[in-house]
C-alpha cells in the first residue's frame, strides 16, 4: 500500500493513470450503450451514470483487494455482451417500457455472478478452471468474440443486429456508420499499447473537429453519429427503478440466464486472473481475487451496474506505461462524479463508432486467439468442438450456446476419464505377503499356492465406466483359479452410485465362483459413499482396515491355520529355541496377552526369541497405531537396537499368552567367547530372519513406485 501511495505523487505516472480512466469510463458507457439499445435505448442516460459509477466502485474495491501490484478493474466487456444478450429477451417478453426491467436484471446478473464468485474463492475452488478442456474454453472465447462483434456494430447503428439482418448492414445510410469504427477497432487492436489510448481520443477529437468544420453536433446527433441527445441533468432519485414498472415475470423466466451469466463470469475472471499472472510474472491466489472480483461484482450491482472485475490488457497496458493503480482509481472517480454531478449529457458527445470500436476490438482479440488456438494448432476433434460451440451461440443462441459447452465439457470429461485404467496394479500373494513372519513349512505352502490370492490396486474416482473394466479383468482372473481378491481401495478419491453398482455385481461374481472378495483400506469418502449407498451386499464383511489384514486372512484360509497356537508346533521344531547351549545363556519369560514386550522410545536393550505364541510390531502414525508386522514362534524381535544400541523404533505387543527367551548383549559376548559356533549360527539365522523381513519391504517398495 506505501508503494501505491507514494505513486500518487509521481508525475510521470499521471498522464497513462488519467488516460487509462478515460479509457475505462469510455468502456463502460459503450457496454451501457451494448445494453440498452433498440426498444431500451431511452434508458442509455441513466444507464451510464449507473455502468459508470459501478465501473467505478468495482475498480476501486479490486484495487484494494488485489495481490497485483498495478491492477485496472472495471466493468467487465466478454460478460456484460452475454448480459446484452440474454437482456434482449428479457426486454421482449416484458413488453411495452422496459427500461425498468432491464435495470433490475443487469443488476441482479452482477449481484448473482459477484455472490458466486466471492463464495468459489471463499471455498478455496478456483483451480477448477484446470479441469475445463480447453477446446470448450476455446468455443467460449469464440462465442464471445461473436457478441462483442456484433454487440459492438450493435452500438455503432443503434438497433439490435441478428443474423437474418446482416444484409442491412450493407446498406450506403448504414455502412458510413459503422466502417469507421471497424477499421478504428482493427486499428488500435494491432498498435502499440502505448498508442492505444491516444488513438481513441484522437478519433473523438477529430470527429468533433469535422462536426465543426463541416456540421453542426445538433445534426450529428440527427443522423445517429453519436451517443446523445443524453438529458444535461438526471436526479439520484430518477436511477432508482420504479418496482411497479418492472415485469418480475420476465426477470423469472431468465432464471436459467441469470446462471449462465454467473458460471462464464466465474470462467472468465479464472481466465483473465491466470492470463494476468503469466503475463505479469507475479503469483497470483486465485482463490483471492475470487473473492476480491466476488465484492467488486457486488459492489457494482448494488448501484444498477454490470459485473467487473480484472481487465487483462488494461492491466499489462498500465505496466509498460508505469501507471498507478491509485492514480486511475482517482481519475476515474473524479470523471464518475462529474457524470453523476452534471448528468451524462458530456457521454453523449461521444461518437458511437468510438464506443462500438471500444467493443469490437476485444472481440477482434479474442477471435484471433481462437482462431490461433483452437482452429490452427489444434487436433482434429478439438477443432471441430471449437466450431460448434460459437456456431451455435451464432445461429440458436447464447443460453444453448453454454449448454452444449457444458454437455460437451461433460461428455470429454466421461469419455476420457473412462480411458483411464483404474487398476494401478495387480500382485499376485506370492510377491506381496502379509507382515507375518512365518515357520519355513508354512512360507513353502505360501510359495507353492501364493497365486491363488491377488491384490489389485486402484487409483483415482471410481464410476461405471472404470470399475466396469475392474469387473472384466476380475473375471479373467476368476477363471485362471484365483481363490482371493483383495480390491486395495487407499488411493480412490471417491465412488459413485454407478461404480457401487457394478461393485455388487463383482461381489456377486466372486460369491458364484466360491472366490472371497476384500475391500482393504478405504478412505473415510469411500466408506462413507458405500454406507450410505447400501448397494453392496455383506459390505461389513468385506471390509478390511488395510492390505495387509487382508493378506493375513487370505494367507490363513491358504493354511487353514488362523488360530494362534496352531503356528507354533512347527516353530517349537526350531533348532534356535530348542538349542540347549543356547538355553543356559537366554532367560525364560512369560509374557500374557496384551502385554508389551518393546514400547517405541525405549532404551536399546535385550534380544527376544519368540518360543511359544505371537506378537504384533506396531509403529505409531500420527498418534494412530499401525501395524508393522505379526511375529510368531521360531523367529526374534528387538535385533535392531540390540546390535545397534539405538533406541527401540516400534512397540511390541503379545496377541497370546506367550513364551519369549530374553538375551543380553554380555550373554552374547560371554556366548561367542565360550561356543562361538553356537553364537555364528545365530547371527546367521538372525541375518535369513532380517533378510525375509527386507525382501518383503521391497515387495511393498516396489508396489508403491509402480
């Protein structure tokens, strides 16, 4: 903000800050003389102290709001042409005098569109404008390009055009009207930013020196060349529409308008604010100049204006000419209230091929853009979605020109998404085991039928159309003899109703073929869908809280051996444990269920074989306990910090009253001074045990990389 002040008292940022508001204010008066034309064109001389004291209040607001260091707001030109637009049919289904309505509706679309816009940035959505396929953006720029084309011959010959009259346009009374001020748009759309503003003032004084040299203005305003006669007075009370005098039912039929114009108001600032930033080099917050457009908007349509928000040539025009956000804010308060003070009688005197110029030549712009982009550079079945959209805005009209943009953005999201595999992979459980140290008979049983279980990981959203393809491959699988499927749901985003549906029927399927089906470690959003949904049958019973108590099941059902005592009659058979060497230096102890052996943090300490029992390593996330790996009888826990001396990294716990044989380090030192044999094959064993244990790690390494 010190910077900014301090620009106000630089004088070399005076004259583009004062031209720039001239700019501006010239701006608004030809989007107010967009809208209220042909059967509203009474309304123009309210209309323009209301386009410009809206214009004004939104580029101040923005200007305070904004992250840009140099920033220029104002009435908003590609969505008040949508607002002409849908207003010609509100006007027509009034009737009679519809200044009134008219009114009403531009200053409620600005009101809706400034509500959406703020409450998209408050809800943090403003990267969602990623997700619109850009040939559909490039239909939008073209449609635009179209009204403000024809919004801006429009202004210039003061009646609404359609397609059915261009002919008359052809007409020698109505071509001298309008060609100057297309080859002006042309003109100053392919100069230089520093010539922009001078070019247009020039064109007005040059206009009015004519009128002097070879007319008079009283004729000028006769044959239609400028905006006036405006009224040299118009009373505060006379801006106010009369309630009685507009036609609600003809603003109630534009309900489906109101959110159009609010959805490409949202679109447009997205557009505008990321091109801004690129073209700036500054970061932007999208999400804050939502919300900042979002009071702007509001702001302006409080007092009968129409959206604003950023203006992007404006805004890179005020940066090479280092013209000051404060200072055009200034100005153009400044020429805002003299219109408010004296009436908009000065408006008048402005040519109307300068204003419709004012409007045409963004729209020059944004067609060349398109052109560019979508037409030129563009593949083939993006080209021709680039054609159709601003065709139909051209030849049906703007509301079904957004509704089959929006049918088309759904219809590439669809098609494209269900593309998309979502099966990151696929293992078989004789790569991926379960965090079990098993006896050596049993990890053989696991080596021989491991193929028979497959976890099958899947990424992203889950609708029809994706898990369709899981459905199809489950079923190959089904057929090569798999006995369990484990879906890994951790990294699905969320589900659909349709996706939950073709979920049941892969339950289904695996009930027929006698295959169990796991749904391990869904996400809150998951769960939450396939509770409320209630569309897969025995839900409870195929949830597992992760991959790895799936595997466990999976692995059990395998040896039909789930009970704790049943894994330790082969480990009992261990020659470790059962060593009588070994035994004099090991002491015996009993551990009941429950219990913890290790806790995390502890002081590196003793080494622990397990005789008889199991125990469960757990590590801690986030104040959360989750499970490492299960240890059962035959194999060791503690070896880290007993070698090492570190501090014990997890806690251990006991699943059953359980046996473990404790050992010190100077047992250990005393044990390979006296029988060093006895103290090398158990650091052998304690290196297989580590081993597995690290083979397994990088099974699960190697399936998170994938």
């Amino acid at each position: 903000m010190g910077n900014r002040i301090g620009q106000l008292f630089q004088p070399s940022a005076l004259a583009p800050s004062v031209a720039l508001a001239v700019m501006q204010t010239g701006s608004a008066v030809s989007l107010a003389a967009l809208v209220f034309v042909g059967d509203v064109a009474d309304g123009l001389g309210r209309a323009t102290i209301t386009f410009v004291v809206g214009s004004v209040l939104a580029g101040a607001v923005y200007a305070w709001r904004t992250r840009f260091e140099v920033v220029v707001a104002g009435a908003k030109n590609n969505v008040t042409v949508v607002i002409a637009g849908i207003a010609a049919g509100v006007a027509a289904d009034a009737g009679g005098d519809a200044t009134d309505t008219v009114f009403v509706f531009v200053a409620i679309a600005a009101c809706i569109s400034g509500g959406l816009m703020y409450l998209t940035g408050r809800l943090g959505l403003g990267k969602l404008v990623r997700f619109l396929p850009f040939p559909v953006i490039g239909g939008y720029l073209a449609g635009t390009a179209w009204l403000m084309l024809k919004g801006g011959l429009s202004v210039m010959v003061n009646q609404p055009l359609e397609l059915d009259r261009i002919g008359e346009l052809t007409d020698g009374d109505v071509a001298r009207l309008w060609l100057p001020g297309v080859i002006l748009a042309a003109a100053v759309v392919f100069m230089s930013a520093g010539r922009q503003s001078l070019t247009i003032v020039g064109a007005v004084a040059g206009f009015h020196v004519l009128v002097w040299l070879f007319g008079s203005h009283s004729q000028a305003e006769a044959d239609g060349w400028v905006l006036g006669p405006l009224p040299r007075t118009e009373g505060i009370d006379t801006l106010v529409p009369d309630p009685g005098a507009v036609d609600w039912s003809a603003i109630g039929g534009a309900a489906v308008g109101l959110v159009a114009i609010a959805l490409i108001s949202v679109i447009s600032l997205l557009l505008d604010v990321t091109g801004t930033g690129y073209a700036t080099g500054e970061d932007v917050d999208i999400n804050r100049e939502l919300r900042a457009s979002g009071l702007a908007s509001l702001t302006s349509g409080a007092v009968g204006g129409t959206v604003g928000f950023i203006g992007v040539g404006q805004t890179i025009l005020a940066r090479r000419l280092r013209a000051s956000s404060l200072l055009v804010v200034t100005a153009f308060v400044t020429i805002a209230a003299f219109t408010v003070v004296t009436g908009p009688w000065l408006v008048g005197w402005m040519p109307r091929f300068v204003a419709g110029a004012l409007v045409m030549g963004p729209g020059i712009v944004l067609g060349h853009r398109w052109f560019v982009d979508s037409i030129v550079a563009a593949r083939s079945a993006d080209r021709i979605i680039a054609i159709i959209i601003p065709l139909t805005v051209a030849f049906v009209g703007i509301m079904e020109g957004v509704g089959l943009g929006v049918a088309v953005a759904a219809g590439i999201f669809v098609v494209r998404y269900a593309s998309i595999d979502p099966v990151r992979s696929e293992v078989s459980g004789q790569v991926l085991r379960s965090a079990i140290d098993r006896p050596a008979d049993q990890q053989a049983a696991l080596d021989e039928n491991g193929h028979r279980v497959v976890v099958v990981s899947l990424v992203g959203f889950l609708f029809f159309g994706s898990v369709s393809r899981l459905t199809g491959r489950v079923r190959e699988l089904v057929n090569d003899g798999i006995t369990d499927c484990i879906i890994d749901l951790r990294r699905v985003s969320g589900i659909d109703t349709s996706a939950e549906a073709e979920l049941a029927k892969l339950t289904a399927l695996c009930d027929d073929h006698s295959v169990r089906l796991y749904l391990a470690a869904p996400t809150t959003e998951v769960l939450r869908a396939l509770r409320q949904g209630r569309m897969v049958p025995g839900l409870d019973r195929l949830l597992h809280t992760d991959v790895d108590h799936a595997l466990e099941v999976a692995e059990s059902r395998i040896l039909d051996a789930q009970e704790c005592s049943e894994t330790t009659a082969a480990a009992d058979l261990s020659p470790v444990t059962s060593d009588p060497v070994l035994e004099r230096f090991v002491t015996r102890q009993e551990i009941p269920a429950g219990a913890e052996l290790i806790t995390t943090g502890g002081a590196a300490g003793d080494l622990f074989m397990i005789r008889h029992g199991s125990f469960t390593v757990w590590a801690d996330d986030d104040g959360r306990r989750r499970r490492i790996r299960r240890l059962t009888g035959g194999t060791f826990v503690g070896e880290m910090a007993f070698f090492t001396s570190s501090a014990r990294s997890a806690t251990v716990t006991a699943d059953c009253d359980s046996v473990v044989l404790r050992m010190t380090r100077a047992r250990f030192r005393a044990l390979a001074a006296t029988h060093p044999e006895v103290a090398v094959d158990l650091a052998e064993r304690l290196l297989v045990v580590n081993a597995k244990r690290l083979d397994a790690a990088n099974a699960v390494i190697r399936d998170l990389l994938r």
